[in-house]
C-alpha cells in the first residue's frame, strides 16, 4: 500500500513538474548532477590562459573607445559636466598642473588653449562655426569614438581663415544649407577638440577670442527652430582614482571595463570590416555587437581572466616601447592619430597621448621611457641637456616644443617659474654656432641659463618632441630615418 500511495506521489509531483515548470525531486537530483564540476583542473587553467589571451587582444582593440566614453562621461554627460553635448568646453589658459587635473587630460600642450566638445550626431548634423584667426596659428581636430583624427576643418590643410562645416553623423539623410560643408562622421558621437597657439600670456586674449569664436549649433538650431531634445543616461564609470586622466582605465571593478566597452561600441559600433572579422573573435567573451554584455552569463573561469586583462592591459600599455627608436627617442609610425587597423599603436596613444594628431597636423616623437646616452632611465634627481644642432622645422604660424610631464600621471609639474613647455615661443640663448642647449632639471640651472631651462620633476619624467605645423621633412622623418633626427638627452657629469 505504501508503495502503491508513493508511486502516485511521484507521479503527481513529475506531473506538477510538466505543468507548471516547477522542479519535482527527481529533476532537482539531475540538476544538482548537472552542477558539478564538468572539467578538471587542467582544463580549467587552460581556459583560463586561453581566455585571458583572447581578453588581452580584445581590451587593446577596445580600450580607446572606453577611454573616450570616460572622457565623455568626464566633461559632458557626467555628475560634473564642463560642457553640455554639442557645445565646446573652453579652458581659460594653457594647461598648468591644477588646470591639466581639472581637464582629465592626459599629456597636455602648454602652449595652446584647449577646447573640448563632444557632439551627439544621432539626430541631426551639427555646424560648426569657424573664425578667421587673422594669422593665429590654431586647429580643429575632429576625432570619433575609436580615437582616429579624421577631420581637421581648420589648421594647417584648411587653413585658418574660417567658414562653416556640418558634421554629419551615419546614415542621416537631408540636405544641408548652402554655404556649409559636409563633414561625415564615422560614429554618431564624435569629439572637437580645438587648439589655438598661445606662445605667451600677453596674447591671452587674443587666443581666448579665437576659441570663443568656434561655435557648435545643431541644424536646428542653425535654421533657427528649437534643438532636438536628448536625454543622457549613462553608466558612470568607477575609478579608484577619480584623480588620475580618465586613460588609466583603473576600475573599482575591472569587469565594468567590459560593461562600458559593450554599451559604447553598441552605441558607436566599429568599421564593417572589424564587426566582421573581429568581433566573431570575441564572442567567448561574451562581446557582441547589438548585445549588451552580461556578466551573469559568462562562466566563473572567463570571468576571472577577463577582469585580469582589463586590469593589466592599460597598465601595459601605459610602458609599452612604440616606432622606431632613434638616440633615444621614440618615432612613431605614420599610422599615428589615424592608426586604422593598427590597434596597438591606437591603444598605446590612446593611453599616454589621447587624441594624439595626425602627422599632417602634429608630429610627436616620445620620450616616454626613454634612456640618457649612458643608458640609463631619466630621472628628476639627475641633470640633462640636449642640444639641437636643428631645430623642428615647422610651417608658419605654426610652433615647435619640447614638453615635459610628470612621469606617473602624464600630468605638467608644478615648477619655480611655471614653465612646462620650451621651443620656438621662448627667446632662447643660441651657443656660437647657432644650436640650442636646453638644460633638463629639478632646480635651476643659474639665472644665466634659466631662459633655456625645462624644469623636470624630482621623479620619472616624460619628455615630447613636437611641432604644429610640421614641415613635410618632418612628417617624412616618420618613415624615413634621415629625413630630420632628433638630438640625444646627455647626462651632466
């Protein structure tokens, strides 16, 4: 009889099961049987290996468009928004230390003012407003989501005499207004980022004029109706130093890298050729385009060497050697500001120089890491000079530096004479057969020589070659050795 009624009973209860889906004992064993562990331990370092390799690849590839969601997040969609979308954050001066932490940019030019605005073309196109600068060297770099420079409606191509430019965002269909120019963008949300030359402060204003005069307004606006509503809802990212340039990448919980690069990318999705060569690649990750990544879904085991990656990546990156070494500089490739399909040099400016330029504007050679001529690293407790037998040529009104950053943050060093930047715009003394001698060092190196002193931190330093306005031997000198040759740092003995 008892066997008979306990028959019955499991019979109603894998019955109940059918019905209504709830798990009758028999199923609940299967489970418990199913969650055992299915791999041994050797297979599970194996994907874990496998995993954090496949990672490492995807946060290279991914973490310039991170970056630039932080920056966004940072200067105008955040808690403390600069500049609302599709306006310009103007800073008031050249970028001091105080000024450079405000910004949350990393390795910044002291001998310009910046501008910053991020533009929302997901509705409609957006006009910029140009000046005429009469003379006064400036640009206007125009870089998309994935970092690459891909317009420059004012500078040394366009010229700085003015006009109108609509940037217009995928797949927007309309005309625009005569006497404007289209501009396609590549990703619905793009950044302008101004610079306008000030080679010293008594030009100030005449610097902060021009910038104000780069003027963003949406089509709408342009045509004198209301602007579009928008609303900007994002997911704030999560720093363990909110202190340090967005770059760093340093998540309170490395897995949110993985969160932020799926909503941007669904957002500002990547050239077709990558969504279809590349992402397949990283769907066991769990990184799909039109899918937001989740966490939940992604075994314990990829889970672990995701976040691995995502923390050591920009760490990399951030020490990584890039180009061609030459006396201890580092010459980067042509591909530099609009690297294309060369991800890792995107990942490592995106890292140590955002938004970089393209050589046709701006070349850069880094001294990231670099080595004195007796090999050693360059440190604020030593004494350095370096000489220009020939200094950058450059095309008027453009300008040439040698620059100088703390070597953790990428930040300029508070200093006795608040000079971060030395090159074309300071009246050098010249040695008698017409170089240069710049003296590299914490302290002063006597009232005599301090109009060709850099100071330098106590610390690490970084150090950067650059000039505006590149003459075409130097943006040459990128993929020909010979074509301009950067002098050596020497150690004072």
């Amino acid at each position: 009889m008892t066997s008979i009624k306990l028959s019955k009973c499991i019979t109603c209860s894998l019955a109940l099961s059918l019905a209504f889906g709830v798990p009758s004992l028999a199923t609940a064993q299967t489970q418990k049987a199913q969650a055992a562990p299915k791999i041994s331990s050797v297979q599970a370092k194996a994907l874990e290996d496998w995993t954090y390799s496949l990672a490492a690849n995807a946060v290279t590839w991914g973490s310039p468009l991170v970056i630039m969601y932080a920056l966004r997040n940072h200067d105008a969609t955040g808690a403390d928004v600069k500049a609302a979308p599709n306006t310009v954050w103007r800073m008031e001066n050249a970028t001091t230390p105080e000024l450079a932490q405000k910004a949350g940019y990393v390795c910044p030019n002291s001998s310009v003012i910046y501008g910053f605005g991020f533009l929302d073309l997901r509705q409609e196109p957006v006009v910029l407003h140009l000046p005429d600068s009469q003379g006064r060297y400036y640009m206007v770099e125009t870089v998309d989501m994935w970092t690459n420079a891909f317009a420059y409606p004012a500078g040394l191509e366009a010229g700085y005499k003015g006009g109108k430019v609509a940037y217009v965002g995928p797949n927007w269909k309309g005309e625009l207004p005569a006497g404007v120019k289209r501009i396609d963008a590549p990703t619905p949300w793009i950044l302008i980022q101004p610079r306008v030359h000030l080679p010293n402060q008594g030009e100030l204003e005449a610097a902060r004029k021009v910038l104000a005069e780069i003027k963003p307004q949406t089509l709408s606006e342009y045509l004198g109706k209301p602007a579009l509503s928008a609303k900007y809802d994002y997911a704030a990212p999560q720093f363990v130093n909110p202190k340090l340039p967005v770059s760093a990448l340093d998540f309170k919980d490395p897995l949110q890298f993985w969160d932020l690069l799926s909503s941007a990318m669904n957002e500002n999705p990547p050239p077709k050729a990558e969504i279809e060569a590349l992402l397949p690649m990283y769907k066991p990750l769990g990184v799909e385009l039109g899918k937001q990544w989740d966490r939940s879904k992604i075994d314990p085991i990829v889970l672990k060497a995701m976040a691995r990656a995502a923390q050591a990546i920009p760490k990399q990156l951030n020490d990584l050697p890039f180009g061609r070494l030459t006396n201890g500089w580092f010459i980067p490739p042509p591909s530099i500001g609009n690297s294309g399909t060369d991800y890792e040099i995107r990942a490592i400016i995106a890292r140590i120089g955002l938004t970089a330029n393209a050589p046709k504007e701006a070349v850069y050679y880094s001294g990231k890491g670099m080595l004195d001529t007796d090999g050693n690293p360059l440190t604020g407790t030593k004494k350095y000079t370096i000489t220009f037998k020939e200094t950058p040529p450059f095309i008027k009104p453009g300008f040439w530096q040698l620059r100088m950053w703390d070597g953790t943050s990428c930040y300029p060093i508070a200093n006795p004479i608040n000079r971060y930047v030395i090159g074309s715009d300071v009246d050098m003394k010249r040695n008698k057969d017409d170089s240069v001698t710049i003296y590299i060092q914490a302290d002063s190196p006597g009232k005599d020589k301090e109009s060709n002193w850099l100071p330098s931190p106590r610390g690490s330093m970084i150090m950067v070659i650059s000039a505006y306005a590149p003459s075409p031997a130097l943006v040459e000198s990128l993929s020909n050795p010979n074509a301009y040759v950067p002098p050596p740092v020497v150690a004072v003995k």
